[in-house]
C-alpha cells in the first residue's frame, strides 16, 4: 500500500511504527484503547497506513480486518485540509478492492458528537448503514475513559456506522 497523491505520500504501517503510534493515538484520543462495536482494540497493534507530507508524518489511520470486510478503527489528519485525510480514505479503498478475493465491505463507526467527521465521511461517498442508539453506555464499560460530551459540549451517546460502497469512487472535491 504505497502511494503518491500530489506531494502527499501514504505508505503501510510496519511493527516498527508502533511506539510512535501509539503517542500519537494518545494525543489525539486520549488513549490507544478504541471501542467499536463492543469490541475493544489497541489501535496502535493494528495495521494502517501513515501519510507523510514535506518529510513530516500528516495522518495516521488504523483499521481492523474481520472476514471479507474492513473496518477503520482510527482516522487523523495532523495537517488539516491538504488531501491526508482523503488520501488515506483513498489508500484503504484501493487496497480493499486490489485485494485478492477483494474485500465487500469498508465501514466504520463515529460518534454523534462528531459531526465534522459525519460531513467529511459523507462528503467522500460514505452512507449512513445505521445507528446504535446509546451503545456509548456500553462502550465506556470496556474504555471508562470516553467521556460524556464531546465536541461543542454534545453528549456522546450513539454509534453511528458508516459504510463506503466499494463500487463507486471516493467522492472528493480535491
Ligand atoms: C476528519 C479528518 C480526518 C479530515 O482530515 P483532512 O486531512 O483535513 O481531510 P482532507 O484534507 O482530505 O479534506 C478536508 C477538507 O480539505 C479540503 N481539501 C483537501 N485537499 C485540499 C487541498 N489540496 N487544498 C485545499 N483544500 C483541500 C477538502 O475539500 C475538504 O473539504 P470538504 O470536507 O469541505 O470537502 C480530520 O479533520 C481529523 O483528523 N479530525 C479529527 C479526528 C477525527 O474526528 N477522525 C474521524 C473520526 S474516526
């Protein structure tokens, strides 16, 4: 999985990546445990992908593989719209479909609060599948450490899950 998108290089995580990873995961998430779906992961064991921009590491995404589908566990872009975040969307797809057999599903799950994550998603062709009403009670037994409200002060409740059809291009306005 390695790309050049523009000046915008993506290249696959190694196991060598790991402490820096999971650095950045605690920066960002507060920790490196993420809960979807009532399943627990340590993102930074995970495979994903890092996107390097002008020598500096500019977005990370962890996913997780089960059966013919995958699923993102973790997107971040640390330099906000240039096309990383995009690009790393774009490298999983592409790896989802080149795969032999190609995987049939690339889904993930945010949380209501989130709603420049639920714009950019669908922005970039992503559906809403459905949503878990409440499931973050559920979630915040495995991780006590999701806290109540999220971004603006909104109460973090559901799972929203979101599905890419792996079909159509990945819509963007890049
Ligand atoms: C959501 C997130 C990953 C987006 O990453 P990003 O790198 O900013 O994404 P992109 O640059 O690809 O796209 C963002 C915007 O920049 C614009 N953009 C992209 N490339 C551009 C370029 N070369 N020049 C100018 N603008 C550009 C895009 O059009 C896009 O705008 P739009 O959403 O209105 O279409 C990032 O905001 C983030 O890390 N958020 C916090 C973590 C999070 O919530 N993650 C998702 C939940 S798991």
């Amino acid at each position: 999985m390695t790309e050049l998108i523009s000046e915008i290089e993506i290249r696959a995580l190694t196991v060598d990546d790991r402490n820096w990873v999971a650095l950045r995961l605690e920066q960002n998430w507060g920790s490196t445990r993420v809960v979807s779906r009532g399943c627990l992961y340590y993102a930074h064991t995970l495979p994903g992908c890092v996107a390097m921009h002008e020598d500096q590491i500019a977005g990370l995404l962890t996913y997780n593989i089960d059966g013919d589908a995958i699923e993102v566990i973790t997107l971040n872009s640390f330099k906000p719209g240039l096309g990383v975040g995009t690009s790393l969307l774009e490298a999983v797809r592409k790896a989802a479909l080149d795969a032999e057999p190609a995987f049939r599903r690339l889904w993930l799950i945010t949380t209501n609060d989130n709603l420049p994550a639920l714009r950019f998603y669908q922005k970039r062709g992503f559906e809403i599948a459905t949503f878990h009403r409440n499931s973050v009670a559920e979630a915040r037994k495995l991780k006590p450490e999701i806290p109540l409200f999220g971004l603006e002060g909104i109460p973090i409740r559901d799972e929203i899950e979101l599905e890419l059809p792996l079909n159509k291009a990945l819509k963007s306005e890049m």
